[in-house]
C-alpha cells in the first residue's frame, strides 16, 4: 500500500449531546471515510462508511441512530478513519 492510500484516525471526545453535530461536522469536511462512534468503556457502539455520496436522503436515517444513541450515552469517543 503506498503512502498515498494509507488511512489515518483522528479520535474526538464528546458529551451525548453534542454527538450529532460533531458527526455532522466530520461528513462536511468531506474527508472521512468510516466514522465509528464508542462509549465511555471503549465498547465500539456503532460504526458506519462515509462515502461521497452520502448526503441528504441517505444521511437521514444514519443521523436519526446516532441522535437515538446520543441519548442514551452520557459521553462518546468518535473515531474518523481519513483518506
């Protein structure tokens, strides 16, 4: 695999409610490729693909699980796999 291809990760802290924004925030940019999204004992809760067409429709229901878990979690750790 050349430099080039090779993946980087990027972790965030967030509290429950700032989960869904942050999440927002990071398909903006435009350059992540998988976000996973872990609670406080670094249990992977869950975990999706960035691809460039995800916008809108798409989006939706994807932001709808992350807002329902949000809910439940007092705080996050959010993982961003770079291209």
């Amino acid at each position: 695999m050349s430099e080039k291809d090779k993946a980087s990760e990027e972790s965030f802290k967030v509290g429950g409610k700032d989960v869904v924004n942050k999440i927002k925030e990071l398909i903006e940019e435009g350059n992540a490729r998988r976000i996973i999204i872990k609670n406080e004992k670094g249990e992977t809760v869950m975990e999706f693909p960035v691809t460039a067409g995800v916008v809108g429709i798409v989006l939706a229901p994807i932001l709808a699980a992350v807002g329902v878990l949000a809910a439940v979690l007092s705080s996050a750790t959010i993982v961003v796999e770079k291209k």
